[in-house]
C-alpha cells in the first residue's frame, strides 16, 4: 500500500510560545502552573503521521480517483489540474497526550490543555510537510483538507481513511461515525505537487480564524 508511519520525531513546546498564545505574562501567578503541564505534556507527547504515496488515476469535471477511491471536489480537482501523484494523509497530537489532557476539569486548564496539544499537533504538520517534501522533492506542493470548505464536506474524511489502511491501528486516530476523528487534535488531508500556492482559508469566509493563514477570496 506504500503507506507509511512517522511516530519518532522531536516535539517541542516552546513555552514562550505558549504563554504568547493565551495572552499570559511570565510574572503572571498563571505561568508556574502553565509550565508545569508544558513540561508534563513536552515528556508525554508521541505526535503520529501516516501518510501514503499514492496515483491518481482518474480526473472528472469534479472530482479525482486516487488509488480507486473517488473524491468529489470541484476545487480539489482544479488544484490538482497538473499533479500525478497524490498524498493522503492523517496527522495527530497522538493519544498519549489526549489521555493526559482529560484530568484538566475546570475551564481554564482545559483550555491550557487544549492549546498544547493543538501547539503539537502544528508542529507534527510541519514535521509532515517537511519530510514529504524532501523524501519526494515536492518544490511546489499545497494541502486540501475534507470538511475545510463546503465544496469537500467533512464525510469525504472516510475516503482520506479507506486509502490509508486501518489508521486507527497504524497511529491510534478513530473515525467516528459523524465523521470526526479522535483524539480531536487530528488533522487528515491530501498533500500534492502545485506550482504557486493555495490554502484553504483562501476559500474560507470565516473571520478571526487563528489558524488562517491567507486572506479570503471571494
């Protein structure tokens, strides 16, 4: 299946980042408490990649088969105008740090906990990116994600899965039956040759997105 598991790679939380992202100042009575479970976290993490080398073998008005799995989406289609091969993936801050997580009850805790692994899930992304770039010498390449735009709903997730095999043995990521994955911080997609760029949020009129990183265009 030429599917391949990443579970071996540094991850590092860097706590200035941290305190950055939830607005807290160093000399705050906060920041003890925060870099105690940014350390807890930093030992326990084992962030999960599985992706796959994979043809497209078939390109419609709107959508593409890849590996004989249809995909319906005008946009991925058009993205994908030049591109022979193609890379579904799923990415995760792994369960080991979803376990951890659940002994923060009160509300401001959780959401540390959540900022963290959210922080290890983005640098497992670019870990992902990084590596499949180099292994395959992508110069140009761009990520499409099922459930990001209403033109690739979230049910199209279940396709990115059937190529990959059992992700839930390969890297501990569980696909429930409303299409979302657990643990949550997970992330599936598609990585592809492009010459020029495209990002989701290009097509995503959501406004104060944190994690947008280009302008909507209508």
């Amino acid at each position: 299946m030429n599917t391949v598991v990443l579970n071996n790679f540094p991850c590092e939380i860097d706590f200035d980042v941290l305190l950055n992202k939830l607005h807290i100042k160093k000399e705050s009575s906060y920041s003890a408490e925060l870099e105690m479970m940014a350390t807890e976290a930093q030992l326990l993490a084992r962030p999960k990649i599985v992706y796959k080398d994979a043809t497209i073998e078939v390109k419609g008005d709107n959508f593409v088969v890849i590996d004989g799995i249809k995909l319906t989406s005008r946009v991925l289609r058009g993205n994908m105008e030049e591109a022979l091969k193609a890379f579904p993936f799923v990415v995760t801050c792994g369960t080991e740090l979803e376990a951890w997580s659940k002994q923060y009850e009160d509300y401001f805790a959780n959401f540390c906990a959540d900022t963290i692994k959210e922080m290890v899930l983005r640098s497992a992304i670019q870990t992902f990116e990084a590596h499949l770039d180099k292994e395959f010498e992508l110069a140009h390449a761009a990520n499409m994600n099922p459930g990001s735009l209403a033109d690739w709903p979230i049910t199209e997730q279940i396709h990115i899965f059937n190529l990959l095999g059992n992700v839930e043995e390969l890297i501990g990521v569980q696909l429930t039956d409303s299409y979302l994955m657990l643990p949550i911080k997970s992330v599936s997609g598609i990585r592809f040759p492009k010459e020029g760029t495209f990002e989701n949020c290009q097509l995503c009129p959501r406004e104060n997105c944190p994690s947008r990183k280009a302008p909507y265009c209508p």
